[in-house]
C-alpha cells in the first residue's frame, strides 16, 4: 500500500532531522579540532596566514569532495535528473 502524503512527510521530517542533528555534531567536532590545531599553528609560529590559506586548501578539498559524493550517492538525484531530463 502507498504512503500517503502525510507519512511521506513524516519520514521526509524524520530523515532530515536526523541529518541536521548528525550535521550539527560534526561542525562542534571540527570547530574543536580546527581550535586546537590552531593552538598548534600558534605553537609552530607558522607565518603569514599559513593557517587560513591550508584551512581554506583543506576545506576546498573536503568541499569538492561532499558534492561528488552528493551528486553520487543522494537518493533524488536520479527523480531529478528523469524530471529535469
């Protein structure tokens, strides 16, 4: 039997809350680690922005990386592409 619209909204609510709530949790995992590794970047007397040019390398990679994956493996990017097709 069919979902009706009200469950498929209800398992789309669930879904997406539990992906902001894992989202969440893993900015307060690299806010600290990148608070720490700052503290080492100072440690180190690294020079001229060291710190924010490799942060923004590494967060460009990471970046790439998430969209890939996102274009790859997201669930509604086939229905999309059938749509818009």
């Amino acid at each position: 039997m069919a979902m009706s619209e009200d469950e498929i909204r209800e398992a789309m609510r669930k879904s997406f809350s539990a992906y902001t709530t894992k989202m969440r949790r893993a900015s307060l995992v690299l806010g600290s680690n990148l608070s720490v590794l700052k503290g080492e970047a100072n440690l180190a007397k690294l020079e001229g922005g060291a710190f924010g040019r490799i942060a923004r390398e590494e967060m460009s990679a990471a970046d790439q990386r998430m969209t890939a994956d996102a274009a790859t493996f997201h669930p509604t990017v086939p229905f999309i592409n059938e749509v818009s097709g």
